[in-house]
C-alpha cells in the first residue's frame, strides 16, 4: 500500500471491518453485508487498515498523496477515508437518494481524483437522526442545482451547498516548504482569498428571506479560516442569498458565521451541530 509500514498497525479484509462498523451504527448484519456488496468494486477491493497513530481503521482509496509546487508530496494516515464514514455514507445514500440518483452517486464516489470530495458531500446530514423528505440536487437560481433541500416541520426550508476547501491545506503545505527552505519550521497563516469559497456558490441561491428559504453554503474544511477576513467577506456579499456558512468536517463540532444569530442557531440545531471555534483562527 501507498502509506508507510509504520503507519499502520494491523490490515484486515475490508468487509468484515465494513460489517463490523455498520453494525455499531445499529445496522442488521444481513443489512450490512448488503450494503457492503453495492459499494462499487473499485472501493470494495482497497486495503483496509488500522491506523497506527489513532488506531481508527481506514481504507486505501482516492487520491491521498498531496503533490506541492516544489515537486515534494505530503503523505499522512489522515488522507485516507475511515471506514466509518463510508458505512454512515452509504447507509444515508441507499436511504435518501432515488435509484437514478444513487447510481450516479455511486459512479461518482468510484473517481479516485474526486472520492473525498463525494463522500464529503454528505457531511452536512451525518448528525441528523430524521432523514425524511431531503431532497438531493434542487432547483435553485435558473439552471442551477443545490446539493440539499431538509424540510422540518413548521421550518422554512433548509436549502445547502457543499464545497470542500483542500487547496487550504495544500497551500500552507507549500508555505511550510517555502519556510523550511529559510530555516524556518512554523508553517506560516494562510493568506487565501476567503471570497473564492463564496462567489460561486451564492450564484446557485435565489434572492430569499431566511424566513422563506434558509440557504447555507457547507465547506468541508482541511484548516482553520481566519475569522475576521472570512466575517468581512461574508458582510460584503449581496444580501438575501446566503444566510449562514459552515465550515465542519465529520465530528459534530462547526464552526458558523451568519448574517443573524438566529440563523446560525436554527442551522446548528436542524444539522445538529456543536458551535465551535475549532476552524477559526485571528490573525496576529
């Protein structure tokens, strides 16, 4: 496998990890090994291991090697998916997606280039316990589409796009190297441009009330933002379509900024989420 021997504790066959973590999340064993057989095959044969460090078992699949500008590349159990979120994602695709649409998805989850940005696009249900009625890839702004619309009951509707922000990451990677190059072995602030995770995504909304439509962006998030650019950027875009953004991972803590306070609570509480400032920091 790609990851280094002392990275990895112990290998074991990829079903019976899969089985086992479907059934800690309260799935039947014949259940289970369904779910199992309908991940595609490319995925089904990877090597399943323990991580050394974390002991939390993950499997060897998708692009896990970050290539940097000075032709260096960056390798870490951490890039590999843990086997726990493809059962939670699998369970909720078989439960929430058409077949049209689940076979699409499944299609799409098998691109190696694009595995953790796929499954990632589930991360916004993980802590929901009610599934009914989301709707997968709704009509937005003209031909646009949005990855989730979540009715609740006496709620407006909660409408979300998911964005995955990996050139964060590989970025401060690249500072790191700069850095080191100079003696230097703190990798520096990142300095990106906070808009960028934006202006494409709010083209997707319609101008709405939060009382009408509550529209969230979701942004899978490799490292921490800085809080202040990131709140004034928020402040300056056009207001009406794009109430809260999220910036979350697998674990229920997010962090949340909003055009109100109501809206950033009515958001962590419909994804069940805990506010957190885990992925943000100020700048010195």
């Amino acid at each position: 496998m790609r990851l280094p021997n002392q990275f990895v504790k112990k290998i074991t066959d990829f079903r019976v990890c899969f089985v086992y973590h479907a059934q800690m999340q309260g799935v039947q064993l014949q259940e289970a090994h369904r779910l199992f057989d309908s991940v595609p095959i490319d995925i089904a044969s990877a090597i399943c291991f323990q991580d050394a460090f974390t002991d939390i078992w993950r499997y060897d699949y998708g692009s896990p090697t970050i290539s940097l500008s000075g032709g260096q590349h960056i390798i870490g159990t951490p890039h590999f998916p843990e086997v726990r979120v493809l059962v939670s994602v699998m369970r909720f695709a078989h439960t929430i997606l058409p077949k049209v649409r689940l076979d699409n998805y499944l299609a799409r989850l098998a691109n190696r280039k694009k595995h953790p940005d796929v499954l990632a696009e589930f991360q916004p249900l993980m802590h929901r316990s009610n599934l009914t009625g989301i709707e997968n890839e709704v009509p937005g702004k003209g031909d646009k589409r949005i990855d989730w619309m979540i009715p609740d009951e006496g709620q407006p509707p909660l409408l979300i796009e998911v964005k995955s922000r990996i050139r964060d990451l590989i970025e401060s990677l690249e500072s790191l190297e700069f850095a080191q190059s100079l003696g230097v072995n703190v990798i520096p602030a990142p300095h990106h441009d906070p808009g960028i995770m934006f202006r494409s995504t709010m083209e997707k909304f319609k101008v709405s009330r939060a009382n009408e439509a509550l529209q969230c962006v979701w942004i899978a998030a490799h490292l921490k933002q800085e809080r202040n650019e990131t709140q004034q950027t928020f402040q300056r875009l056009a207001t009406g379509r794009l109430h809260v953004v999220v910036f979350g991972g697998w674990t229920r803590e997010a962090s949340l900024i909003g055009e109100r306070p109501e809206d950033i609570q009515a958001v962590a509480a419909r994804l069940n989420l805990v506010l957190s400032e885990q992925y943000f920091f100020v700048r010195d």
